[in-house]
C-alpha cells in the first residue's frame, strides 16, 4: 500500500478539487501495483498522446473535462508532437475537421498551463532535467535520452499517467527512480566502428528486439554526438521497452560500472551484419514520394547539414524536416530554414512523420533515416518506407 502524506491524502479524498483528486487516484493506482511505498516530487514532466490522429475524441475528452475541471501543472510540463504543424497545416492538406480537433486539444493544454511546444525532444528546447532529478516523462525516445544521457530519473510512463504526475507534481516511487533498479543487465559489445544517426538508429533497434526490456551496457563505442545518441535512444525504444542504457566511459552512470560489474553481465556481441540485417528488414522497395527526415526532432546541427547538403539545389521530391518550434527560430536566426525552403523543403515543426495522417495527403510511401519511424509507419499509416542514412535520404529528395 502507498503511504501517503496528510495533504495527499487530502488531495485525493477531493479537498483540492476534482481534477487533482482524479490524478492522485491515477497515481495511486499505480503505486499499488508496481508497489511503491510513497510519492515522490518531480522537477518535470512530459506528456506523450497528443496528436489527435492517435487518441481520438475519447483522448480528446479525457484532456478538456481535466481542463474543465480546473487541472493546473505543478511541474514545468512539455508535450510530445501533434498531428499537424500548427501553423501551417493547411499547406500540408490537413483537413479542417482534423485539424479543429487538434486544436481543441492544444487549448486545453494551454490552459492548464503547459508548454505547447510539441516537440519529442524537450531536452533541446528547454525541459533539461539535471542528474539525479526525478522526472516523469512519457516520449519513449526521450525517456531513453533523460534516463540515460542527462542521468535524471524517470519510468516510461503512459501519457494519462504523465499528465496526471504533471498536474500533482508527483510520482510513484518504484523502478528507475531506484538505484538499485539502473543497474546494467546486458553488456552490448559493439564489434565495430559505428557513425551516424542510422547506425546508432539501427544498433538500438537491434538490442532492444533481441533484449527486450533490459538495461544495456554499451562497449566498443567512440564518443557518440548528441545526434547519434537520441537515434540510439529511439531505436531502443521502438524495438524493446529500454528506458535506460549505459555507454562505457561516455553516460554519467556508465562512467562508474566496474569490471566486476561488467563480467557478471550476460553478453551480446554486435556485427556489422546485425546492423545491416536490422536496416534491410525495415526496408520496402517500393516507390517512393515523401522524404522525412526529425525522428526524433531534427537538431539545430541537423537543420545545419541539411542547408549545406541543399544549397543551390531543388528537391524533386518532396522533402520534409521536422523539428521544435524552438530550434526551427533558431534556425531561422541562422539562416538554415531559408536556404532549405529555398530548395521547395519544408522545416515543419509541432509535427512528424509518425503521428500525422500523411496517409491521408497522396503518399505512396516515405524515405526516412530513423528505424523508429521505419517501425511505425507501416502500422500507423499503413505506408511503405525505405530506410536512409540522413545524406542519402536528402540525395534522394533530389532525384
């Protein structure tokens, strides 16, 4: 049974107001059965299931009647993606009823007041929890990312739950948020150089179908750059249900592991053929005529190498990057976004891939450099898609 304080308590018997006693009721439900001994503050949170295109109007319901009812976050709050750009939906083809409802959805957001950048990677607008913060996010990427690279706290939770542990400023106490719970319990021996997203993109796919939920500790790896670990990150959340890994002497807990540790772990080694067979697997040939490139969201270095790959070219295909508002103003400080839409790209952000109905806007089928979109897609817009690495998916748009 989850002890709780007297306010808590008070919390959740309705003396604060339905809509925090129905979070705490939420949170308390799943203390029970993970558990939990008590609750515990959070510094942040992040709320996934925000594209109307995956919860519908009963999503939709839920969120406006917490609204409604005067839900109000106690925690610096971020949201995951939406079904559409939202400024620039109607250059996409969104329709008009989707988009009303999309909408209605980012109001109440707004008005319980949290941030509506939508964006899978609010450690690059803002949302940056510190080491050994207790956070509660729910973009399983991103998880992976705040767990593991950042070295905060956090269990994959579910967008309700996350929304819930927003509005009270709490979470159970079980599971990563544990010491004992972020030790490694598979050692991922890499046989071989790796670079870019797509690699690291497939070598996580790889150990997160192999593993399943584990805690992968990484060896043979360089230094990863910020881009290549959340394509790791990614790949280890669509695949699997890692919500943590360790990288030998490059993540902040992967730095302590020692050799006792490590030779107590079971091991996996990783060819080149792993990574190969992975991309192969995820790849259709079939046509092709939509180029998608920020699953996750496109960094500011990303939006960079894209203005140097494009310069003085026009894409014959069309080519979509997408990204944060907050790193698309940067890059447009910098002039990254006018030397790609010059091309006739577009830089969309609030938005991808995955949780938009491009089904819907004369698709035939999608280039990406993500297997975690070459994963969802084919299920969530029943499209084909061909897998790329970032400069190949780009040379594709030109021909």
């Amino acid at each position: 049974m989850v002890f709780l304080t007297r306010k808590e308590e008070e919390v959740l018997k309705g003396d604060y107001g339905p809509a925090n006693a129905l979070a705490m009721k939420l949170l308390v439900a799943l203390g029970e059965v993970f558990e939990a001994e008590r609750l515990i503050k959070i510094k942040s949170a992040q709320v996934s299931g925000i594209s109307y295109k995956n919860i519908g109007d009963i999503g939709l319901g839920f969120i406006e009647d917490l609204s409604r009812m005067g839900a109000k976050a106690k925690a610096h709050t971020t949201i995951n993606p939406a079904g559409m750009d939202l400024k620039r939906w109607r250059e996409l083809g969104i329709g008009e009823a989707f988009a009303r409802k999309q909408l209605q959805i980012i109001s109440a957001f707004d008005k319980m007041g949290i941030e509506t950048s939508c964006t899978c990677t609010p450690y690059l607008t803002g949302n940056k929890p510190r080491r050994g913060e207790h956070v509660a996010w729910a973009e399983s990427s991103a998880v992976v990312f705040v767990n593991s690279v950042l070295g905060a706290k956090t269990n994959r939770e579910g967008g309700p739950l996350a929304l819930a542990s927003a509005i009270t400023g709490l979470t159970p106490l079980y599971g990563y948020h544990l010491e004992t719970e972020r030790k490694p319990t598979h050692l991922i021996k890499v046989e071989m150089p790796l670079s870019g997203g797509l690699e690291y993109s497939a070598l996580g796919y790889t150990v997160g179908k192999t593993s399943g939920k584990c805690v992968p500790f990484f060896v043979g790896l360089k230094k990863p750059t910020l881009e290549e670990l959340k394509a790791l990150g990614a790949g280890l959340a669509a695949s699997g249900s890692v919500a943590l890994a360790h990288i030998d002497k490059v993540t902040p807990e992967g730095r302590k592991i020692s050799e006792k540790e490590k030779a107590h772990l079971d091991k996996f080694p990783i060819e080149e053929s792993d990574i190969q067979e992975t991309i192969q697997r995820l790849s259709t040939e079939d046509k092709f005529d939509l180029v998608c490139l920020g699953c996750p969201h496109c960094s500011l270095e990303e939006l960079k190498k894209a203005a140097k790959l494009l310069s003085g070219k026009k894409v014959k295909k069309r080519l979509w990057l997408f990204t944060s508002e907050y790193v698309r103003k940067l890059a447009t400080k910098l002039g990254y976004v006018k030397k790609i839409e010059k091309t006739g790209a577009l830089v969309l952000n609030d938005t991808c891939m995955v949780v938009s109905p491009i089904e819907e806007l004369g698709v035939n089928g999608v280039v990406v450099n993500s297997c975690k979109a070459a994963h969802y897609i084919p299920s969530t817009c029943g499209l084909p898609v061909k897998l790329k690495s970032f400069e190949e998916s780009i040379r594709e748009a030109l021909i």
